[in-house]
C-alpha cells in the first residue's frame, strides 16, 4: 500500500494561483469521492482544508479549492498569500476504514 | 467547543513502554472515530490508526500493526496510544484527530515522544 503521491515542493509569488496534486490509483483517490487536504504550519497541528474532494469547512478561505480527476485530486490556492507558506497533505480513503496519506508538499510563498 | 487535549511530553529509554493520551470534549465522545498520526522529525504524516471508542473496535494502518496498541476508555472520553518496548525509531510527534466520515476534522496539539539512552 504505497503512499500517495505529491511534489516535494511548489512555490509562487503573492497573488499568483497554484495547484497541488495529489495522485493515488483506482482503489483510493480514483475510487471514493473522499480526498481531504490539511495544512501544517511549523510546529502546529495540521488544519482541515478541504474535505470529500471540494468541501470546505466553516472559516476555510475560498481562496482554497479541491477537485479531483480520475486517479489524481489537486487543491488550488488562488492569491497566494504570505500566510499560505506551510505544508499541505492529501489524504484519501482506500475502503474497509483504511486511510492513505500523502507524502506532504513544501508550499513557498516567493 | 470540540477539543482534543493531549497528554504531555515524554523522554523514554529504549526498551521502556508509555502510553499517552488524548481526552475528548465538546462532543459525543462515542459517535466518532479518533486516530493517531505520526510525524517523525522533518517527515510528513503517517496514519498509525483508528479506534471507535463505544465498542472499541480499532483498525491499524499497514506499518503499525503489532507495533502500537490502540485504546480508549469511553468513561472518561480518553483514547491511548501506547508501546511496550520503545525504539529510539520511535521518537516523533503524535497526534490524535477526530475522524468525520473519512476525514479527521478536529487535531489535538501532538504529544512529542523522544527516545533516546
């Protein structure tokens, strides 16, 4: 059961648009409508983003956006902020109350 | 208010056995599943587990079973975590979350475990 996959890194300039990808295969990402995005300052407890693909909690920007195709799910942050700089981490279900994690993108703001 | 309190620091030596903990509140403690992250130092996250506190039923994730236990004491709105025989592979910050569905919603603040002779 690998993890699922994400980039290292990304970065971008305040005000710029920039997407994180995330990609599993049939039996996780591509089979349930159940992607969740979290951000983790340093030192902090990661925060619940995005939840059942594109749903956002309460008090979440809509700055921040998910969606997903196929095998791959992507969360967009839109006007990049100074704030925005953390690490982000998908996580799908993958049935039978099993959870597959992502490996975590480096967000740098510019 | 939903809140998940984590149990406090801990430095072990290797071989030694610890449990922590994480107490709910703020919610019906019975109705959700909690699980336990891993972070180890620089690392990202890992999913160790989860147990449903009304009847304890609990499901490991693929590196941790047989290395952990997983409980919880639905009478005082606590779930545990806990090693008999510590690593020093073990040293990392753990975090306990409430799961919604197939997301966790709410973290508590981590307890960071240190291992070392």
């Amino acid at each position: 059961q690998s993890a699922l996959t994400q980039p290292p890194s990304a970065s971008g300039s305040p005000g710029q648009s920039l997407t994180i990808s995330c990609t599993g295969a049939s039996s996780d990402v591509g089979g349930y409508n159940y992607v969740s995005w979290y951000q983790q300052h340093p030192d902090k407890a990661p925060k619940l983003l995005i939840y059942a693909v594109s749903k956002r909690p309460s008090g979440v920007p809509d700055r921040f956006s998910g969606s997903k195709s196929g095998n791959t799910a992507s969360l967009t942050v839109s006007g990049l902020q100074a704030e925005d700089e953390a690490d982000y981490y998908c996580i799908s279900y993958a049935g039978r109350n099993n959870l597959r994690f992502g490996g975590g993108t480096k967000l740098t703001v510019l | 208010e939903v809140q998940l309190v984590q149990s406090g620091a801990e430095v072990k030596k290797p071989g030694e056995s610890l449990k922590i903990s994480c107490k709910g509140s703020g919610y019906s403690f019975t109705s959700y599943w909690i699980g336990w992250v891993r972070q180890m130092p620089g690392k990202g996250l890992e999913w160790m587990g989860i147990i449903y506190p009304d009847d304890s039923d609990t499901k490991y994730g693929p590196s941790f079973q047989g290395q952990v236990t997983i409980s919880a004491d639905k009478s005082i709105t606590t779930a545990y975590l806990q090693w008999s025989s510590l690593k020093a592979s073990d040293t990392a910050m753990y975090y306990c979350a409430r799961k919604l569905d197939h997301h966790f919603d709410y973290w508590g603040q981590g307890t960071l475990v240190t291992v070392s002779s």
